[in-house]
C-alpha cells in the first residue's frame, strides 16, 4: 500500500473524528467522508485494472476480497454496540437503535436514513444528536453497495482499448454525477450510493491519469518536461493539502462548493503520488492503518459516553484509541491471515451471532433495565409528552379532519380541519407548519369557546409570511386561498422559521418585501393577525436526550439548558426582518421570555424534571404550561381589540 495514501486515509479518519468529537469546533470535517470515497474509488480502480475481469471466477474472487477486508470487523462491531446500548443507554432510546442495528446487518444502515429523512416526523431519528449508535455506518452501506456495482463499470471500461478513453469515460461519470448530486434534495443525494458514485469515480480518473501520464514521459530527464509545464506537482500537492486544511476551520463552508473541492483535492493527491515528508509520516500513516476500525468504534463511543464534561472527551479519546489499537493488531490483522476454509465459516458465526442477539434484545427480559422507582416515574411522566406535545392531548379527539385534505400533495399535510363551533361571533383559523400543530390546541383552550368557528391548516414549510422553495411556495398558496375563502375575523400565524431567513439581511432585502407583500395580503381578510415572534430552536430528540442524562449523567443534566446568549444571536436576523415589517392588524407575541433564567432559556423543569422540549423540537406539554399565561393574555387582548 503506497504510504502517501495510507497517510490520506489517517488525514479523513482525524477529520471525521474530530467533526464528531467537536461539531462546533470542526463543523467541516464530515468532509473526511468524501475523502474515504475517492481512496476506495482509486484502489477498485487499481485492482480491478490489474486483475482483468474475464469471467465469473474474477467477480467472484473480487467480492471474497472485499467481504474478507470488510465483513469480520463490521459484524463484531456491530455485535458489540448491540450489547453496549442495552447495557448502557435507556430503553427509550433502544427502539430506533434496535431499527437501526439490523439495518446495518444488511448494510442498508443508509437506505433507512433516507426512509427517515422523507418523514417529516421521523427526521429527528436520523439525526447525529438522535441517540442512534449506527448512524456512522451508512457511510459503509454506501462502500458496499458501490462494489457490488464496480466491476460491472470496469467489466464495461475493459472494451475501451485506450486509457485516454477510459479517462474519458470516468471523467463523464464525474463530472455529469457531481451535477446530478447537486440537483438532488441534499438530504437524499448525501445517503444515496448512485449519486455519490461521482467521488468514487473522482478516483477513477486520478488512476487512469497516473497512467497516461506515466506512459507519457519520455525517456529522457523529467527536468526538461518539467520545465514546460508551469504548474509543477509538488505545487498541485500544496495547493491540494492546503484545501484539505481548510476542513479544520471553525466556520462552516458552503459545502455545495467545498465538497466537490475536496474530492478533486483528494483525487489530484492520489494522481500526483507525492514525494514530500508530510505525507511520509509514519504517525499518519500508523493513523492510516487504523482508520477503519477507528471509523466502526469511534462514533458507538462517543454516542454512548460523551457527555458534557472533559472528562468524558478525554475518556473517549484514550477509548477509541486503545480499542482500535487492540482490534487491529489482535483481530483484524489475524483475521486477514486465514485463508477461506476458516474465513467463511468465522464469518457465518458472526453472522449467526448477530441474528441471535438482534432476538434476544427483542424477546429476553434479561436486558431490561431495573431504575429505580423515582427515576421510572420521571421516565414515564416524560414518555407521556412523547413523541409530540399534541398527540396526548384530549382536546384533539375533539376536533375533526376535513375530507378535502386528500387534495392536499402526499407528504405536505400535517393537519387540515375545524373544531366543534363555540358561542361566540369570530371566526378564527391558525396556520403555519409543525408548530401550529403544537400550539393548536393551547390556544384554542384559551378562548374559552369564545369565538364561532375554529379552523386549522398546518402543512410542511408552512412559513406563511414567505416563500423560498417549490414546496414553501406551493403551501403558500394554499393558505391564500384558504384564508381568501373563510375570512377569518382572527388569523394565527403559528410556524417555526428556519433556513435562509437567518441568513444576514440585504438592501431591498426578497424576505422583507414578502413578508409585508403576504401580510398586507392576509390584512385584507382579516380583522387581527397574531404572528409567534421566533422561538429557539431545540436539539432533535431532545427528550429522549434529555432522559439519557436524568438517568446516567445526572450530575450533567444542567448543560441541557440553552445559552441564551447563542440562541438570540441565530435568531437575530429573523427577528429583525420581522420588525421591519409594515402591518396595521398585526399582533406579535414571544413565548421565549417564560423560559428564560439569568443567561440560559430553560429546557426542562429541575423540579419537576419534566422536559419542555419533545423529540422533533417543539415545545412539550410540560413547556406550553408554562406559557398559559402568555396565551391567556393574547387572546385577551385580541378578543378586546376586535
């Protein structure tokens, strides 16, 4: 194995362990990630180029290889981050990592992602913060699933005669999957192997490069060549190292443009086999050896037993680094010494193992945690609110869907319907996205039926006051004609804002001008519009985060409180676009001045522990008793003001 890539490989693993290790520190090292893709597309390339594939017996004999590097170690992995969430995190967290684990044993861990990911209520359980131990290996799914697909690709590049058209031919898949990557929701795109096969062949190209490059020379000293070419190699090296540095930064990069430039930073590393000392480091390259099973214990570790103290970071430094050291050098180095007759059976034993555990920590009461009857009746009081605030609450069974919601697009529906009528003469709707799902119910309780007829439309990107995708724009729509159509005397715009209106603000700034543009329009059916000012936002899987801690890490649990001062700043370009907006009827109420305490915005109550926050971010039912009397005296207010 040539040391400079052994050396790159110690550069991805370093990456994506410090990105997990310290995301606010190192918010760019995921892009390790791709850097491991474009190594295995290089070393497939060169294997698959040296051993031709002629017949069965060659794809066969290449998938034994991969299987013999990959499979042992994976499935011991998996076995023992089985065993370790059952005996170190709670129940509450160990369905979605029972999901999770036997995904991995079909190395679909990334085929379940992206089934979460498309469930707006079920984005949370794929999240890096969510508990979820396995998520680390959707990134192994998708190596797996691209060698079962590469020597169909080099079966097919071998009736090319020329390398030139070989490169040719990759260079297409590059650059044409690169742009498809980039079109795609990014969400998918990022877990999907089709589309991230453009890395893989990204280091494709830097072979069949090498090798024209190779057969080019001429025979004669390099010098005079070199002295033709104004760009020398050793310059592609620095500029190269120098782009994958930028990786350690603390600010995020735009990672739309930064991820297609260290993959061809990574590919030019490869193609240009460096000859200076950085990448001859026998550290880095011990570094290098280990990445793989650094990469399979690393993420179970810090999921399981990172918490907030340095004593945690430091426990589960020397952890990853001893566990990796012992299981290279006693496992995975015998393990790749056997020959097949002891490989295929130690393999299916593993397996076997697997399949049996995966039952056992269904069906055997034997992993069962025993709390004790204070913890249990805190567990069960906060497993009540779960998994939303609204799906607990008895006046929902009071309300009512409206049929025509089947016209609604599939997926973009939260809820749509009316409540029985009350005894008073104004009309009220609430629309929004999740969040008025949330705070439907709180608030329709405050107006003690006061009022003729209530009304609800909560849909995904229900922003209300702006659009910035087709989805968001689409939704807007709807709630124009809806609020066109009732005329509501009082209109809710009840909705979390996220995404390109934090952005800093512009002169002449497109969400100001729609924003007024939106709400002069909802002013012309309308007597009030009461707007929720923007509201912190909240770790995914908060609560069962939250538990997590209570639980084990009890002395901790005050680090789960929100830095005041952090939040505000996120949500400052949001909240001054909203008060440069013009609105005569307007009524804005704030519900994060109940939470706050000295300099942090409580996210749980120390007396009671109860969570104010569920697991998909919103606020709990815990959290919005805490708001009655902000609700209270809106709806006062408006009801006064009409």
């Amino acid at each position: 194995m040539r040391e400079d890539i052994q050396c790159l490989r110690g550069i991805a693993i370093i990456l994506v362990f410090l990105f997990h290790l310290c995301p606010n520190i190192f918010p760019n090292g995921f892009l390790g990630v791709d850097i491991f893709f474009v190594i295995s597309g290089y070393l497939m390339a060169r294997n698959l180029t040296h051993n031709k594939l002629k017949d069965v017996s060659g794809f066969i004999n290449f998938y034994y290889k991969r299987f013999r590097r990959i499979l042992p170690l994976y499935y011991l992995i998996v076995f023992l981050t089985v065993v370790l969430v059952h005996l170190y995190l709670g129940q509450f967290l160990w369905e979605n990592n029972n999901r999770y684990s036997l995904a991995s044993l079909f190395l679909a861990t990334n085929q379940l992602v992206i089934a979460d990911q498309a469930d707006y209520f079920n984005e949370f359980l794929a999240e890096w913060d969510s508990g979820n131990v396995f998520l680390h290996l959707w990134s192994l799914s998708v190596e797996m699933q691209f060698y079962l697909l590469v020597p169909i690709i080099f079966f097919g590049l071998q009736f090319l005669k020329k390398e030139f058209l070989k490169l040719i031919a990759v260079s297409l898949m590059t650059f044409g999957g690169c742009i498809a990557f980039s079109l795609v929701h990014e969400k998918f795109a990022f877990n999907f192997m089709l589309l991230r096969l453009w890395q893989f062949s990204a280091g494709f190209m830097a072979l069949f490069w090498d090798k024209i490059t190779e057969n080019s020379l001429p025979e004669k000293s390099n010098e005079s060549n070199s002295s033709m070419n104004p760009i020398k190699r050793n310059d592609l090296v620095i500029v190269s190292l120098s782009i994958l540095a930028c990786c350690l930064l603390p600010n995020k990069i735009h990672v739309g443009i930064w991820r297609p430039v260290v993959t061809a930073a990574a590919a030019v590393l490869i193609a240009c086999k460096p000859n200076i000392q950085f990448l001859k480091s026998k550290s880095l390259s011990y570094i290098g050896d280990l990445s793989y099973v650094i990469y399979l214990v690393h993420w179970p570790i810090l999921a399981i037993f990172l918490g907030s103290s340095v004593k945690s970071y430091f426990f589960c430094i020397l952890a990853t680094l001893l566990s990796s050291v012992l299981l290279h050098h006693l496992y995975e180095q015998r393990y790749l010494k056997m020959n097949w007759k002891a490989l295929v059976p130690f393999l299916f034993a593993l397996i076997l193992g697997n399949a049996y555990l995966q039952n056992s920590v269904r069906e055997h009461s034997f992993w069962n945690t025993l709390l004790s009857d204070e913890l249990q009746e805190i567990v069960d009081r906060n497993k009540v609110m779960l998994p939303y605030s609204w799906t607990n609450d008895s006046i929902a069974i009071e309300c009512t869907e409206d049929p025509n919601a089947e016209t609604f697009e599939k997926g973009n529906k939260f809820a749509y319907g009316s409540c029985p009528q009350g005894n008073g003469s104004s009309s009220v709707m609430i629309i929004g996205n999740s969040y008025s799902m949330s705070l439907r119910h709180p608030i329709r309780s405050h107006f003690h039926n006061n009022y003729s007829d209530f009304r609800y439309i909560s849909l995904q990107e229900g922003f209300a006051l702006f659009s910035d995708t087709d989805l968001s724009r689409r939704t807007l729509e709807i709630f124009k004609k809806q609020v066109e159509m009732h005329k509501p005397d009082v209109l809710f715009i009840i909705t979390k804002l996220y995404g390109n209106v934090w952005n800093p603000i512009h002169d002449n700034d497109d969400y100001v001008r729609q924003m007024n543009e939106n709400i002069a329009f909802y002013e012309k059916f309308t007597k009030k519009v009461v707007i929720l000012s923007p509201h912190p936002h909240y770790r995914s899987n908060f609560a069962n985060y939250f538990l997590q801690y209570v639980v084990s890490k009890p002395g901790e649990v005050q680090f789960l409180h929100l830095n005041k001062r952090e939040a505000d700043h996120k949500l400052k370009n949001v909240k001054k676009r909203l008060s440069l907006v013009n609105c005569t009827k307007c009524h804005f109420f704030d519900l994060s001045h109940v939470f706050v305490d000295n300099d942090k915005y409580l996210t749980f109550d120390s007396d009671e522990m109860l969570t104010y926050v569920d697991n998909t971010g919103h606020i709990s039912s815990a959290g919005l008793e805490l708001c009655d009397s902000v609700f209270e005296t809106v709806i006062r207010d408006v009801l006064n003001t009409l």
